[in-house]
C-alpha cells in the first residue's frame, strides 16, 4: 500500500499479514524511527445518554446489531446510517453530527493484537503514546 506522510514524503507499507492500524499506532520504518498512524476524519454520530445506565444500554442495543461502534466513557461514536440513528434517539438518546477519526472496537473474536483497549501501552510497536 502507498502512503504518504503529511510532509509529503511517499512510503510503501508491505506488511506480511493484513494488520489493524489504530490512530496513534506507529510503523518502525527500515532505515530507522517511525511514522505515527493518524485515522483520517470521517462523518459519525457521537451518542449521548443523560444516564450511564442508559448510555451502557445504548451499547448494548447497538452491539446486538454488530454495528462498529467507538466506546468512550461519556458516548458510543457510530457510522452515520439513518436507521441506527433513529434506533438510538427512540431509545432516548441525544446524538451529535461531528467529523472525526472514527476507531471502533475489533470486537470480541478479532486477533488479540487487533483489539483496541485503552489500557495497555502498545509496547509491540516500540514506542509510547496517550490514549
């Protein structure tokens, strides 16, 4: 795959196996350092509950349709699809258009390497970053 950086410099990235990149992973490159990961902005609906009650039952409403979902502490971050929308506000919801990178969880039978948790510390990719 060919890439380019934001200062313009042009990479080819030829990996062994296909790999989930995340926003803020990082690539060693051969002649050394690294190149951060950083996930384009895209169109999706933050969701928002006037209680965590409601907002663990937004998550499971969605999961139960196996829709990609981005889990944050105060919203789900979706795909813009006018159904799931509509589900969501029905249930009681309050939902936000925003244009940002969207990282939404690898789910429970992806390669361990593939799931994103917000705990660990990335150290198979020789460098450190926050979450």
């Amino acid at each position: 795959m060919r890439l380019t950086t934001d200062e313009g410099a042009a990479l080819l990235l030829d990996l062994p196996q296909a790999v989930v990149l995340r926003d803020g992973d990082g690539l060693a490159l051969d002649g050394g350092g690294y190149v951060v990961v950083r996930a384009a902005a895209e169109d999706i609906v933050e969701v928002t509950a006037a209680t965590p009650e409601l907002l663990a039952r937004l998550a499971w409403h969605i999961g139960n349709r196996h829709f990609p979902t981005e889990i944050h502490s105060d919203c789900i971050r979706i795909r813009d699809d006018h159904v799931m929308v509509a589900m969501v506000e029905g249930l009681g919801a309050r939902v936000r258009r925003v244009r940002a990178p969207f990282n939404p969880e690898g789910g429970a039978y992806a390669p361990a390497a593939d799931r994103h948790e917000h705990t660990h510390d990335h150290g198979h990719h020789g460098h450190d970053h926050d979450h």
